[in-house]
C-alpha cells in the first residue's frame, strides 16, 4: 500500500532526525529530502519543532508502548511473556532499522536512536516524561505478569514483586546501552539473561 504524504514526510524525517540530530536538520534539509515543499509540510505541521514532537511520538513513543511492542496472549507465563517480549524488542528494532535504512550500520542505528531519545529530553521535556510514563507501564505489566507467576505457582513465593520487576526492565534498558556504545542489542543475549533469571526463581 502506497503511503499517504504525511507518512511519508514523518518517516523521511525521522531518519533524518535520527542521523544528523534535532540541530543538524534545517527545513531546506526536510524540503530536499522529501520533495516537499515548505507550504506543504506547513500543511501537516505547525514547526520544526512541531513536526519532531510528531516524528518522535509515532516512531519512538508509540514503538516503546509495551502495548504496541509485545504481542502477549492473555495471563501468559512468566515464561512465555519473556519469550513474547524479546521477540518484540527484535521486531521494533527490524522496523526502526527498515525507517532508517540499509545504507546505514544496525550499530549506527542502535546509537542514534538512544541519542535522539536524550535530545527529546532536552526539547520537549513534555514528551520525554510521556516516554518515561511507557517505561512505567511496561514495569506494571511486569509486575502484573509476576504476581500471576507466583499465583499459579510458577515462581517462587516471598518473591519482592516490584523489585524482580524492576530487575527484569533493567536487563532490557541495561542491555541496550551498554550494547549501544560498540554494536547492536543483542536480543539473543538479553533473552538468555532473562530466563537464567527465571531459573533462580522458578518455583522448585
């Protein structure tokens, strides 16, 4: 399916975002880059500044929602929400690195897109604290998915909820920027760490 003017400008520009940074870009760099001119990405967007806040929330924000991210079924296994959740960490990172490109290395990727999260914190602090409201949903369903592991007997009981939880997130955060600063994530590696994890608490 063809993609609509809007679609296209925002992914356009998103790659460019990510690449040269919120200051590298100028309008003219927007207005070659698509072949749009500047009345008609005025159309779609108020401001630079405006079309970044957009740019970011559909394809940083929006992708970070554990709702939008994770394909889990209902009241999954401890086991199989892990399994489910690497699985969407590979996924978004597949669809980030087919915005910004084959000409572009997956490590490239992976450290620009950690970056521009740090530039929204600085421009739009508003948005920032939208991202940090995902990061807060995704520890809930966390613990949500623990409580009911330890229900169903799964995992071990007398288990600090909210502090496995936290740990299980972090693994995930942790994993991305320490892999960031030479490579790529490595989802292979952060799911093996998760289920040894699992391990040390699976019900005996």
């Amino acid at each position: 399916m063809r993609k609509s003017h809007k679609e296209e400008l925002f992914a356009t520009t998103f790659r460019l975002f990510i690449l040269h940074g919120y200051d590298g870009v100028s309008f003219s760099d927007i207005e070659k880059a698509t072949g749009m001119s500047r009345g008609a990405i005025f159309h779609y967007v108020d401001t630079k500044q405006d079309l970044f806040r957009q740019v970011i929330k559909m394809f940083v924000i929006d992708k970070q929602s554990i709702d939008m991210k994770i394909k889990y079924g209902k009241d999954p296994s401890l086991h199989d929400f892990i399994d489910a959740y690497v699985k969407g960490v590979k996924r978004t990172m597949k669809e980030v690195k087919q915005l910004i490109g084959d000409d572009v290395s997956t490590a490239v990727c992976s450290r620009a897109y950690l970056n521009i999260i740090q530039q929204v914190a600085s421009i739009l602090p508003d948005l920032f604290m939208s991202y940090q409201q995902c990061m807060d949903r995704e520890q809930q369903v966390w613990q949500q998915v623990i409580t009911q592991a330890i229900e169903r007997r799964e995992v071990q009981s007398g288990i600090d909820v909210e502090l496995l939880a936290q740990t299980f997130s972090t693994l995930f955060y942790g994993r991305a920027y320490r892999d960031s600063l030479t490579k790529v994530l490595d989802a292979d590696l952060l799911k093996s760490q998760m289920l040894q994890l699992y391990k040390l608490i699976a019900a005996k």
